[in-house]
C-alpha cells in the first residue's frame, strides 16, 4: 500500500474532523507541501486565501457537496488572478482574468484551491522533467520521474498534499503519472468535463483529468463539474448521471472484462507488470467478472497516429504564444524577428520538435500522406473499439508497460519517450474514459497501475467499477 | 472590351455582418468604438479559450444562401487557415475551407439596360481580424482588437465580370441584396463591404486569358473601378509590348491612381488548412430552412420580371421600383389592398417620391402607410375626388395627421361638395364665352379642344365637380352654340 | 525520411522557430526518427475509409446572439508586453512601406 500519510475520501474526513475539518485539512496541507518541497510538486502555493477560504466554510452552516476539498490544479488550468504559465517561459508574467469552467465549479461546490501543480512544458512529456521550473519527483524514489505531464499533480496526491488534483490527459498525462505514483488517475468521456480555461495541446485529445487517492471523492468532483458548459462547444450537451449515487448503486454489478492481448503480450511490457495484470485477472475471475483475451490489432499504429494529430493541432494551438498580446516577449527591432525570437526563446525544446512535427504533418505536400492518414486510421479505431464495447463492459491492460523511469533516461532519444504512452493514447485517440488504478507494486517497491476503459458516456460504470475494487 | 482585349474579372467580397455579438466570441461590437474596448479572452485568444459560433451569423449566411440560388450545405464544419500576423490573434482564423456553406449560386445585377448574371462560386463563414495601424507611430505598429473576431462571409464569384462598369454595377448589387436582407449595413467606408478584384485578360483572337493579378485595398466604389482601369491599361501595355504579366497581388494608390506590387511572397503562404476541431460539425434544421424560405424578400431580378413581364409597367416603372427594395416592399403592400399597379405607381412616382425628397426621407420614414395610398389611389380612381385635389390637399392634411380616416378627411374639408347642375352651367357658359375664336374652330372639326373647355371649367369649379357633369354641359352648351 | 536544410528552414519559417548549432542537427535527426516511427501508418489500407475530423458525438448546438459584458480595456492592455492607453504595440511589420 502507501508509503505516505494521505487524506481519506472527503465525506469520511468531514465525518471524523466535523465542523472544523477544512482548517485542519488545510493545515495538514500546508505543513506537507513544505514537508515534500524537494519534490517539487507545487509552483506557487496559495497559503492565506486557503487558510482565510477555510476559516469561512468552517463558519458557513450550509455544507456545499466538496465543503473544503483541498485541490492542486494543474499549471495549465486557468485559475481567476492567479499566475497561468503552463510551465513555460514564454508565459512568464501572464495572469488569467478568468478561471475555467471546471474551476469555477469546484470553487462554487466549496473547494480550496491550495497552489499550482508543477508539469510538462505545455502538457508535452511523459516525466515531467520538461518544466520551466525544474522537474518534479518521484516520491518513491525522487531519481525516478513522477510522470508527466501532470506530474506535480500526481506527486501531490501521492504525499497527501492535496486530496485531489486537476491534471489534464493528453494521450495518458494523468493516467500514466497516476501509475507511476501509485494513485487514482481518470480521464472522463471526452466532452465531459469542459476544456474551457484548459490551455489546448491537442484539441481533440485533451480532457481534464482527476487524481485522487479514491474513487468517492472523483465521483463527487465529477458530480459537481461535469456537464455541458455553453463556452465549450465540444462539451456534451446530454445530461450527466449522478456520479455518487451511480458508484453506490452499481457496485456488486458483474462485468464482462476484455484483456487486451497485444497489451500483456507486449515486448516492452516490464515483468513485474505482467505478474500483475495475470494476478489481478485472477482476483476478478474470483469475484465473479466475466474476462476474456480480446486483440486490438491496431496497437501498433497508435502511437504514429497520436504523433501526427496531437502535434498538429497543437502547432497551431501554441501559433497564439507570440508575445504580442500576453506573456514573454523578446526585444526585437522587426515584427518578424520579435515573433522568431520570443517562439524560440520561451519555448523549450520539447515543445518545439512537437510545433515542427505538427507543421510537417499539416503542410502543403504533406498533408495527405500524414494528416488525412491518421484522421482515417483514427476512425478505424473508433469503429473498432465501439465493436469491442458492444460485446465488453469493459477493457482491461496496464496503464504503462514499465514502473517510473530514472529522471534523464530519455535526455538523447526523445522519440524513444513517445512509446511509453502507447497503452494511455487508446483512450485519447477514441475519446473514451479510462482510469487507472493503483493496484500493483514491483519487486523494487515501485507503483504499478492497471488499467480500465469503458465506451464513451459510461464513466459511472467505470467508477463505480473501480470503487469495487478497493473495498 | 478595351480594343480588342477582353478583361476577365472574379470578385471576392467580405461581408461583415451586423449581429449584435461576434461570430466565435461573446462580445459586442459596434463601428468607432474607443480602441480596445470590445474584446474579450476568446476574441483575444487568451489561454485556455474557445470558440462557440453564433448562431445568427448561420441564419444570415443562410439568408444569403438562399438569395443567391446556391447548393445550401447542410451539415458543415469550420477550418483553421494558418498565419502569422499581429490583427489576427489565435495565429490563425477560423474559416470554412471544404464545407463552405454554400456553392454554386448567381446573383443578377443590372448594366445600362441589360441584366447580366454572375455565378457565385461560394460563399464561406469566416472572421474578421482586429486592426492595424502603421502610420500613427513611426516606431510601432499600434493593435486595436475591437474587430477581432466580427463575422464576415467571404463570397467568391467565377471570373463573369468583363468590365470596371459591371464590376462597380454588381458590387452594388452586392450591398443592395445584403441591405435588402437586413443582415449588413454593406458601408464600403466603414468597412462592413470590402473587395478584392482579380483581373486578367485575354488577348485579341484568343481565348484564355493571360496571368490572372489580384488588386487588394479597394476602398469604395469608385476606387474598385478605378484599380481596373488602370490595371487593365497596365496589363495591355505590357502584352502589346511584347512582355507577360506576372502572376501577382497588387495595392490600390487611391491619390496616384495606380496599382503597385505588394511584397508578399507567394510560396511562403502555405496556410495549412484543417478541420477546426474546437467545434463539432453544424447542422442546419429543416424548420429553419424553411422558416428563412418564408422570411426571404423577393429579389431585384424576381421583381424586375415580376414588374416588367406580369404587371406589364414600363422600363422606367420597374427601374423606380427596384432602385430602392423598400419602394418596392412598399408598392406590394399597397397592391394588396388595391389592385391597380399603373394608379398606385402614379401616386408612388409622383406625390409620395416628391414627399420623400422634400423631407429627405426614406420611404422606411414615410408617415402614411401603404394601405393609405391604396385608398387614395381608388379615391381617385372612383373620382370621389379628382386626382389634383386628392394628391394636393388631401395627400398634404393626411401628412400633418397620418391617423385621420381618408374618407373622414374629405367630408371635414367638404372636398366633394359637387356644385350643382346650375352653377355648372354658369361656370361653362362663362368659360365657353372666353374662347370665342375656339369654339368656332371646334365647330370646323377640331373637337381636341373639348379637353380644353372641360379642363378650364374644372379649373373654374376647383375640381369640386363631376367631370363628367362638366363634360355633358360643355357639349350641351357647344351644341347649342351652332 | 531524412529532413534536409531546406525544409527544415521552410518549416522552421512557418512555424516562426529559429533552429542553430547542435540543435539544429539534433532536430533534423529527431524528426526524421518521428517520421519514420509515424510512416508506419503506411501499412493500413485506408482507401475506402472516411476520416474523423471530429471526435464528438454530438452536433454544434451555436449560440445565440446576446453581447456578454468585454474584457476590461485596463486589464487587455496590462497584459500585454507593451502598450500604451490605448493600442497595444509591436514593432514594425519588415518593408511596411512597400505595402
């Protein structure tokens, strides 16, 4: 289990605290966010409007459904006032006059917001270690990379700084460093939870995501935050199901579990990570799921698909970051030369191969052989997992092939770091839910996570699922 | 025709429209607001927003979709066109690339006597940028993003333009449809009708034209004309002295009069179009395909045919009643009420227009209502009042109090208290008495001066008469004479 | 694929990004490894598949046609890098005479 001190699901903390629970939750925060500093899970921390926030819920009668929910958000979610940088130069001294949509509910529902997560450039890494302030750390062992990109989020719920954080996924940046730090990591239906105030990477891959140590307290975000927003024209306009009630409700359900072949089968796949997913197959073949091997031939290809589409719709999501209207600027005596400089100077490199990548694939020239490729395997894909789901509840295989990886172990083969998300980008890439869970551990005491995908609108399943399984 | 060489001309006009928020962003906007005073995250392309498109801007396409005769798209989506320039401020705009709303239209406009059609090859949603200004600082470019994101349809048109004169006629073609539809002001000074002209020509004897140049910047009417004139001029020179025409995108010196090449470099516009994926394909409804096919105001060419072939008016009839759609929209209302076109025409073309000019007003503004004219129209006609008396006193009481009752009105001023039969024939005897070398003209056979006896009787009775009183005692009274 | 100079720079220039030095040669390397790992697609028959330019389930529903309240003049121009009480500023745009 844990090695760490960490906060219970919120409804049991406002049980055993009572009135005074936000304070002391606060407190607690606080003293372990100072205590874990050298892992450097947080940019800014939030110390007096947290503690002022807590002393008024502590005085409010009425409890609002997350009464003193201490969260972490992702430096690339948009917070009222607050400094938004998505960890990069190139947004230095830019602060965000308005919060997104997910924030502001959270904050109406009686969350405290205690600080910005530490991540990825731009939401662009698998460790976290391409951040304008230095990588965060994995607490199991702070050589190792947390994961990325929201890797400050993930080390926060880890070490009890935070009950939940806000991450966003991209193609795994919240399932895979949920993974490596041996926590919850749920990414919603794509169009669930709305992307306005999230800082676009690749438009039609990102959701944001929840960390937690469990699954009652993603329920309850989910309860509050989730459901159409009118600034975001790709969130879902069906109603959202009672997420709470849902995982209460369903959970002696029995499903019909699909293991991914290809996935167990891989080449990179670490030994300890196969022992696990053959225990757990086991584990719920006694509770009483129904599991059956099932291929998804694609795998392969999704990877190269993710590259082409994520990278394109990011090079022209990141065109904005010119210096002209907010964030860094470089002195420059031409508009041509500000424009090169301040892109060149504020972006790392990470960020821009990816611009580069994406301007290739999209190019005149190109653009078939790359673009229109991808956008047709894409729907391959879809086709075939929505096949896949009619017979299957839901799909089963390891969140990464492999435990954390030493900080600088991809430093000269970039590329190389891609294939880390080859089992998360499945889920990105169809727009379907997926979770992972912390159910696993490897010889040297590193986390392992396994993880769950259901089809697209069926995330209360998926967590009423998953809060089985941690009873 | 400029000798023997033929001017090839395609069009692409920006509308913008006059919604009242933006296209993708929440915003208001309005003409000659203070600088930066009507933006907002979306608009300004702060981190972490998103675009929502208006819903108005479909409706208003739509409406010009159908008034163009075009394949309506049904379902379509937005594209991302990709550039770097300090008005636009996402790095790129959105606009539509493949699924442009509608494709294959034509709009008539008219040239002299004749109408000409124009093919439209699409028409696409897209938004406006925020604006730049060069010459105010010598050292920087100042950016003013109010404009930032104001819906603009782009309408291309196949190159069926042969000269400056049809291109002048059908751009205002063009912003009388869209004023006409209500969905923009169409001011080529403030911007809301913009043009950019592509021009080529083809050479004497041959039949394709040469190196199309394209010529931004035109800033009104005049100057549209003036820019290919030259342009064609320029064009013809280079070929007959035995040059080509580069391929190029050309400026408009309004003070100069001429052309000048713009810097931009061809190869390196690669706008890497895509599919927008910030929003979800739109779809448009059965329900409001149908409900703007009601909406739509018939057009210049419909009514022309209409005034021209069905109604039978004149040239000149339908050219008044098409030159102002409004006129038009008025001339119909009126029909309803009284189906006489020719006599509601008459009061149209004569004491209305002359109101109108008076005041300068337009009909919008006219006080009395197209039902009111229908009734002083069948007033005359019926000869409760004579035309004269009606057009004058009438028209003008009705003016200064547009909610009397005609017929009202015109037993308050006993307007047809018809003399009697007596005083009749004293007015005629005394007018008959006047014109003593006439009547005996009359009696040699020139019986056209009836008119005139009649004419200055009626003169005499202040039209307060039965004309055709007037005209039987006249004829009574001459017959006597012999 | 390999990436030469000229496209490099041709992208590069698209993408407003400046690439020197080692950098530059690491880049050429790096993307020619993407493309090579993204070529693999190559592999799929897709000929008679429609591509997925939208991943949502659902239609555009719009909105309607109501101003919200603007973004602060004070705030927009504080934002930026350099302003002054009304316009934001940029150096000029290169041979803006020629324009």
């Amino acid at each position: 289990m844990s090695k760490f001190k960490t906060f219970p699901s919120l409804w049991r903390w406002l049980e055993e605290r009572g009135p005074k629970a936000p304070l002391s939750a606060v407190n607690i925060a606080l003293k372990r966010i100072e205590q874990f500093r050298d892992l450097n899970a947080f940019i800014d921390v939030w110390k007096e409007e947290a503690q002022q926030l807590a002393q008024q819920l502590v005085s409010e009668k009425r409890k609002k459904p997350l009464h003193g929910l201490i969260v972490g958000v992702k430096d690339n979610i948009a917070v009222a006032g607050k400094p938004l940088t998505a960890a990069s130069k190139i947004l230095q001294g830019y602060k965000s006059p308005f919060s997104a949509t997910v924030v502001e509910r959270l904050q109406e529902a009686g969350a405290i917001l205690i600080g910005r997560n530490n991540c990825d450039e731009f939401a662009m890494g698998s460790g976290n270690e391409y951040s304008y302030y230095g990588p965060a750390r994995n607490p199991y062992n702070p050589d190792l990379v947390p994961g990325g990109s929201s890797g400050g989020s993930a080390v926060a719920v880890a070490t009890g700084q935070v009950m939940v954080a806000l991450g966003s996924d991209t193609g795994g940046s919240v399932r895979q460093p949920a993974a490596y730090c041996g926590v919850i990591g749920y990414k919603p239906t794509y169009g669930l939870l709305s992307r306005y105030g999230l800082i676009a990477f690749a438009s039609s891959l990102d959701q944001i995501g929840i960390l937690a140590n469990n699954v009652e307290d993603i329920a309850a975000v989910m309860s509050v935050a989730a459901g159409k927003d009118p600034m975001d024209a790709t969130s879902t306009p069906s109603k959202t199901p009672n997420f709470v009630e849902e995982i209460i409700d369903s959970r002696q359900r029995k499903f019909k579990i699909g293991v991914i072949t290809e996935t167990v089968e891989h080449k990179d796949l670490h030994p300890d990570m196969a022992i696990a997913m053959e225990k757990w197959i086991s584990i719920l073949s006694k509770k009483g799921h129904e599991i059956e091997y099932v291929s998804l031939p694609l795998l392969d290809y999704l990877v190269p698909m993710y590259q082409i589409i994520a990278t394109a719709e990011a090079s022209a999501n990141l065109s904005r970051y010119d210096g002209v209207r907010y964030g860094y600027r470089a002195e420059a005596d031409t508009l041509e030369e500000m424009y090169i400089k301040t892109r060149t100077e504020g972006f790392g490199m990470e960020v821009k191969r990816r611009i580069m990548m994406g301007t290739f694939v999209l190019s005149s020239g190109f653009y078939d052989a790359y673009y229109m490729r991808a956008l047709k395997a894409r729907r391959l894909l879809v086709n075939y997992l929505n096949n896949l789901f009619k017979q299957y509840d839901l799909l089963m295989l390891p969140t990464t092939p492999a435990p954390a990886f030493p900080i600088g172990s991809f430093a000269q083969r970039p590329v190389e770091m891609y294939l880390v998300d080859v089992f998360t980008v499945i889920a990105n890439l169809a727009g379907t839910p997926a979770i992972s869970l912390p159910l696993a551990w490897s010889k040297d005491g590193l986390p392992l996570g396994i993880q769950f995908m259901s089809k697209a609108f069926d995330d209360a399943k998926l967590l009423s699922f998953s809060a089985s399984l941690f009873n | 025709m400029v000798g023997d060489w033929k001017p090839v001309i395609g069009l692409e006009i920006h509308i913008q429209l006059k919604t009242r928020s933006k296209n993708f962003s929440p915003e208001g906007y309005e003409y000659g607001a203070e600088p930066n005073t009507l933006t907002h995250p979306v608009s300004l392309a702060y981190p972490g927003t998103l675009p929502v498109v208006n819903k108005k801007v479909v409706e208003y396409a739509t409406l010009l979709a159908l008034a163009l005769n075009a394949e309506i798209r049904k379902t379509f989506h937005f594209s991302r066109k990709n550039y770097f320039y300090p008005d636009l401020p996402k790095g790129y705009q959105i606009t539509q690339y493949d699924t442009p709303i509608c494709e294959n239209g034509y709009l008539h406009f008219k040239i002299g006597k004749t109408w000409k059609k124009v093919r439209i090859l699409r028409v696409q949603i897209e938004e406006d940028t925020g604006k730049s200004i060069h010459d105010i600082d010598p050292f920087y470019t100042l950016l003013d993003f109010n404009r930032a994101g104001v819906p603009l349809l782009e309408l291309v048109t196949a190159p069926d333009i042969n000269s400056p004169e049809e291109a002048q006629a059908f751009l205002v073609a063009v912003r009388q449809l869209v004023r006409h539809l209500g969905i923009s002001d169409g001011n080529m000074e403030e911007g809301s009708l913009r043009c950019d002209a592509n021009i080529s020509l083809i050479p004497p004897g041959e039949d394709k034209p040469g190196n199309r140049v394209e010529v931004k910047n035109l800033n009104s009417f005049r100057f549209l004309r003036k820019a290919l004139e030259y342009e064609i001029e320029r064009q013809r020179q280079i070929y007959e002295s035995g040059g080509t025409v580069e391929r190029e995108t050309r400026g408009f010196d309004a003070v100069k009069g001429v052309t000048f090449p713009m810097r931009t470099k061809e190869e390196l516009h690669d706008y890497r179009y895509f599919p927008e994926p910030d929003m979800p394909p739109y779809e448009l409804s059965q329900e409001l395909l149908e409900g703007l096919k009601h909406k739509m105001p018939p057009l210049p060419f419909q009514l022309w045919k209409r005034y021209t072939e069905e109604l039978n008016l004149s040239e000149k009839e339908a050219e008044f009643l098409i030159e102002d759609l409004d006129i038009s929209r008025f001339f119909e209302e009126a029909l309803k009420s009284y189906n006489s076109p020719k006599s509601i025409l008459k009061w149209l073309m004569g004491p209305v227009r002359a109101s109108l000019n008076q005041n300068s007003i337009s009909i919008e503004q006219f006080p009395l209502s197209p039902q009111i004219i229908a009734k002083l129209a069948q007033i005359a006609d019926k000869e409760i009042v004579h035309f004269t008396v009606a057009s004058q006193k009438l028209f003008r009481e009705l003016l200064k109090d547009p909610s009397k009752d005609p017929e009202k009105l015109i037993k308050e001023l006993s307007l047809d208290q018809k003399a009697d039969d007596s005083s009749i024939e004293d007015v005629v005897r005394s007018v008959l008495q006047a014109f003593p070398e006439k009547i005996e003209q009359y009696h040699k056979g020139k019986t056209g001066l009836l008119g005139l006896f009649i004419g200055e009787s009626m003169k005499k009775l202040k039209g307060k008469a039965d004309p055709r009183k007037v005209k039987e005692t006249v004829l009574k009274l001459l017959n006597k004479e012999q | 694929m390999e990436i030469n100079d000229d496209l490099l720079d041709k992208l590069a220039f698209l993408a407003r990004l400046r690439f020197s030095g080692q950098d530059r040669e690491r880049l050429k390397q790096d993307m020619s490894q993407i493309i090579d790992l993204v070529n693999k697609l190559n592999e799929l028959n897709l000929d008679e598949v429609e591509p997925l330019t939208h991943i949502s389930q659902h239609l555009q529903e719009g909105r309607n046609d109501e101003p919200q309240n603007p973004l602060d003049k004070r705030i927009v121009l504080e934002n930026a890098p350099l302003s002054d009480s009304d316009y934001i500023k940029v150096p000029p745009v290169i041979n803006k005479s020629e324009e």
